[in-house]
C-alpha cells in the first residue's frame, strides 16, 4: 500500500470515526430520551386510571386498594394526604424521596412531574378526590436504576451498529481507494521515475472510461514524449560529442577562473598528452608560454585573439594557429574561453614551397633571359659584323632560348600530371623492350662521357602501363645517372618479374645524395649539384614528374644513396595499372 493509500485512509477513517462516535452519542442520548419520555407516558397513563377509580371513594377504600394494586403493578404507588403522610403503598427506595420538597398545594388536577436533581427516579403526582369532597395525592415512581440494563442493552446495540457500519465503511473505502487511488499511487510512482531520468516507465491504462484512464494516457503520452526527446537528446549528445572528439582541429574549453573543463582527442594526439587534463589550470596543460599569453589576453581585453606558435618535437618542429574567443553569459560576463589548435605545419610547407616556386621560376627565367639580353645588345652594339662573334652569340642565345623553352613545358607537363582529372593512356607495355630503347637511346651520351649502361632484364615483361609516361620516367632517371656520374663511371638498369608488380632499379656510382637531402630531392627545382644541373640543361622538375607518373600507375619509388658511393631509385609497379 502506497504511503498516499495509507495517510489518505487513515484521514477518512478518522474522520468517520468521528462523526460515528458523534452519531453514536446522539443516538444513544435519543433512544435515552425516547424511552424516559415512553415512560412518562405510562406513569402518566397509569395514574390517570388509578385517579379515575379511586375518584370520590373513601381513604380507606383507596388505601385498600393502592396495597392491592401495588402489590401487581410494575410501578411503586404512594397514596398522600394533603400533609405529605404516606396513607398506603410503599416505595422500594423511600430514603431516595423527599416528601417535604414537594407543594400538593401546587399540584394541579391534571397531575405533575416532580424534578430530581440526581435523576435517580421519574415520580408522577396527581390529586384524586374523596368521598367527603377533600383531596389526596396518588404518585407513581419508577426508579432510573431500573432503567440502566435497558440503557446498556441500547448502548450495545449502538455499539455493535457503530462497529459494524465502522467495518463496512473501512471496507468501502478500501475497495474505493484502490479503485480510484492505485492510479494516483501508480502515477506518482511513475512520475518520481521520470523525474530520475527512467523515461521507460509506464502507468497501467485502465479500460473504463473516467479520469483515471484519461490520467493514465496522459503520463503515458508525456513519458513517451520524454523517452522520445531523451533519445534524440542522447544521439545529439553523442553525435556533437563525436564531432567534439574527432574534429580535424584540437579544441580545449576553460571555466571563468582558468580550469580546463574539457579537451579533445585531436588536441591529446597533437601535444601527446596522455595524463588527465580536466581540472586543471590551463598553463599547465599548454604546451608553452605563447599559447598561454593568448588566453590571457582573451581574459583581458574579452575580445577574440589569435596568433602562430611553434612546438618543437623531438628533431622536428610543427607550427599551430591558436585561436580563442570569450563565452559570455547571459549577464554579459566572461564565463570561460574556447580555444581552437590548428596545424598549420603543413600550410607553412606549402605556402613556403609556393615562395620557393615562384623565386626558382623567377631565377630559371632570368638567367636564360639575362644572357639572350646581354649578347642580344651586344650584338646591336657592333658584334654583329663579326661573323666569328655573330655566330657565336646567336648560338648561345638560341641555347637559352631552349632552356626556356625545356623549363616551360617541363612546368606545363607537371601541371597537368597534378590536375585531378588527369587519365593515363594506358596499354599492354613490355617493359624490356622499353629499356632496350631507353638504354639505345642514351647510348650516345654515355660514350660521350666513357660511361658503360648495364642493362640486365628478363626476356619479356609486360605490364599494364602508359607506354609515353613510363618510357619519361625512366629517360629521366638514367639521363639523370649519367649526369651525376663522373667520366668512366657505370650505369646499371634492371629489371625483375613478379606475380602483381615489377621492380625496376636504376643504379649509378656517381656523387651520390647526402642524407639530409633525400627527403627533398622530389621537390620542384630542388638540384643536388646546382652548378652540374645548370651545365647539363636540367630544370630541377625531373623527378617531380617522376613521382607524379609514378604515383599515377599506383606505384612506388625509393631511394637509397651514399655520397661518394652511388644512388639507387628503386620502382615498383603494379602489373594491372
């Protein structure tokens, strides 16, 4: 039974035994009051018909007769003269009566009552005539003690009725009560579940159609409307927790007084963080004093602020845009800060590489440019009547011309290899007939320098391939060989057969790579030996394209170099393309 059962019962039992106890009083003092006045009426009935028989008889004759009638009746009968004398009858009680208080001069001919302040007897008085034309009083009294077993019996009769209406009523009221207030009780408990957050609980519908079933729909509607709304509050939750989490830039979130209330994944994984970062003051989880500098700020002016900070990693070093910008609450106050990491280490290659580009641009171009102007002004200056001078000069001016013309279409060739639409004409390739054509083909420049191409291949080799692209990229690594080996050197090109790709390795034993410059020998205009690019006609933009062919079929290229010793470019490709 629900503690909302319990006190309600116990608030409408009291209140019913209240008013039973009440009603059990007035009726108790009604049937009191009904059976005295009952009473009455028969001392009143009985001495009117004693009065009428003894009416104008001797004293004698009524003495005589109020002993016989005393000695039958249920009442004690007193027989007075006028001066309070007892002529026959006797009471039970005489003790009890006080014959002097009472005035039979008073006593008027249709009889009275005489008051008894302890209520301890009911006397009725009535004066009868005599013979000899004088006056007696008859009385008759019944004592209330006679009275008491009829009060007890009443009083048990209440009592018992009291009691039972008492069971029936608690009875009713229970059957009631868990008619119509389990659903109340039900409700509550229902209502206290989803206040904790249970929005699967439910309330038992009833089927008749009252209040109660109408109650019943109605929470049921509201906790499903919970449910519903607690779901897609959950998956909210989760889904801006995810995109809080995995975000591509580092987030941390700081309280009014500089505590870090939250910092994401990305931002753990960028400064390898791995201790417990909530909780604590934001300088001590940043990773330098610029980035603390720029929350300080935030604090003190309440204004957005960014700026660039580096953090170095070991040998490395990467840089990060912080940004942070002020919360404000609803009274106009910072409440916290929200601070925002990005890595901008690769944007800065970029943008570098882009500075790079154009000043490498700029320089192949004025160098070429330079020359044709000088000799092209000294021709217009008088040389040109010189026939040894004249063919000289324009010789040299028609070679730069070349070289511009090399590095122009070297530049167009890579900006369509790096578009993304980009499509390889692709066939059936074999590839030792390839390097028969490449290695015949630089056979000229290799005797020019005394240098032997060693070419060792299996007999056919066919992969799926740009025969065009395929042939550029390793035209360019063995001129490349020829040209970074000192005279007499070797150039070795081989070739191996495998079940999906095929290895080429081209190998030389010129100047070889430093160490420091094998991660940016892919680079636009990046040359090992400037000065023996420039002399052999290079642009620097070889192995760019290289890489980009190479990266087109779904290959690979390596490179292992010693200086002094040699390099090796190592290529592997797919034999479907």
């Amino acid at each position: 039974m629900s503690k909302y059962r319990k006190r309600f019962i116990l608030k409408m039992l009291s209140f019913i035994s209240l008013v039973l106890i009440a009603l059990g009083f007035l009726l108790g003092q009604s049937f009191k009051d009904f059976y005295i006045n009952n009473e009455k009426e028969k001392l009143v009935d009985e001495t009117s018909l004693v009065e009428s028989i003894l009416r104008e008889r001797t004293v004698p004759d009524m003495a005589a007769y109020v002993d016989k009638m005393y000695a039958e009746s249920n009442f004690d009968m007193i027989l007075f003269n006028g001066r309070g004398e007892i002529i026959a009858g006797t009471p039970i009680d005489v003790t009890k009566l006080n014959v002097r208080a009472i005035n039979f001069s008073a006593i008027p001919n249709d009889g009275t009552f005489e008051s008894k302040v302890d209520e301890t007897s009911l006397q009725y008085t009535k004066p009868v005539l005599t013979a000899d034309g004088g006056e007696v009083y008859i009385s008759f009294i019944r004592y209330t003690k006679d009275l008491n077993m009829i009060y007890s019996r009443i009083w048990t009769v209440i009592i018992l009725s009291l009691l039972t209406s008492f069971c029936i009523i608690f009875f009713a009221v229970y059957s009631s009560t868990k008619r119509f207030l389990r659903p109340i009780a039900e409700a509550t408990e229902v209502l206290h579940e989803l206040s904790h957050g249970n929005y699967k609980s439910r309330v038992y519908e009833l089927t008749a159609p009252d209040e109660s079933r109408d109650l019943g729909k109605s929470i049921n509607l509201l906790a499903r409307n919970l449910e519903n709304a607690s779901s897609g509050e959950a998956m909210q939750r989760a889904r801006l927790e995810s995109l809080i989490e995995y975000m591509g830039a580092g987030l941390m979130l700081i309280d009014e007084k500089g505590y870090v209330l939250l910092v994401n994944r990305t931002y753990r994984e960028m400064f390898n963080i791995y201790g417990q970062s909530n909780g604590q003051l934001y300088y001590r989880v940043l990773p330098n004093e610029k980035m603390s500098q720029v929350i300080e700020d935030v604090y003190l002016t309440e204004k957005p602020n960014r700026k660039q900070s580096s953090v170095r990693f070991g040998l490395n070093s990467r840089t990060f845009m912080v940004s942070a910008a002020p919360i404000f609450g609803k009274n106009g106050r910072v409440q916290g800060t929200t601070v925002v990491f990005n890595d901008i280490t690769e944007i800065k290659k970029l943008e570098q590489m882009r500075k790079d580009f154009v000043a490498n641009v700029s320089h192949e171009l004025k160098t070429p440019l330079t020359s044709i102007k000088g000799f092209a002004e000294t021709l217009l200056d008088g040389a040109q009547d010189v026939p040894e001078i004249r063919e000289q000069f324009l010789n040299i001016i028609h070679d730069e011309s070349e070289r511009m013309q090399t590095l122009v279409e070297d530049l167009l060739e890579l900006s369509r290899l790096e578009q993304d639409n980009y499509q390889l004409e692709t066939t059936i390739v074999d590839v030792t007939s390839l390097l028969h054509e490449t290695a015949t083909l630089l056979q000229r420049k290799a005797t020019e320098k005394q240098m032997t191409i060693h070419l060792e291949t299996e007999e056919e080799v066919f992969i799926r391939a740009d025969l065009n692209r395929l042939k550029q990229v390793v035209v360019n690594l063995v001129a490349n060989a020829l040209n970074y080996t000192p005279n007499g050197g070797n150039v070795w090109i081989s070739l191996e057969d495998g079940e999906e790709a095929v290895m080429l390795r081209i190998k030389d034993d010129g100047i070889g790579i430093h160490p420091k410059e094998m991660q940016r020998i892919f680079e636009r205009f990046y040359r090992v030996d400037k000065a023996r690019s420039r002399n052999s006609g290079g642009t620097g933009l070889g192995l760019a394209i290289v890489k980009h062919i190479i990266d087109l079929h779904h290959g690979t290229i390596d490179v292992e170099s010693e200086e002094n010793q040699g390099t090796t470019f190592t290529i592997r490709l797919p034999k479907k393309g």
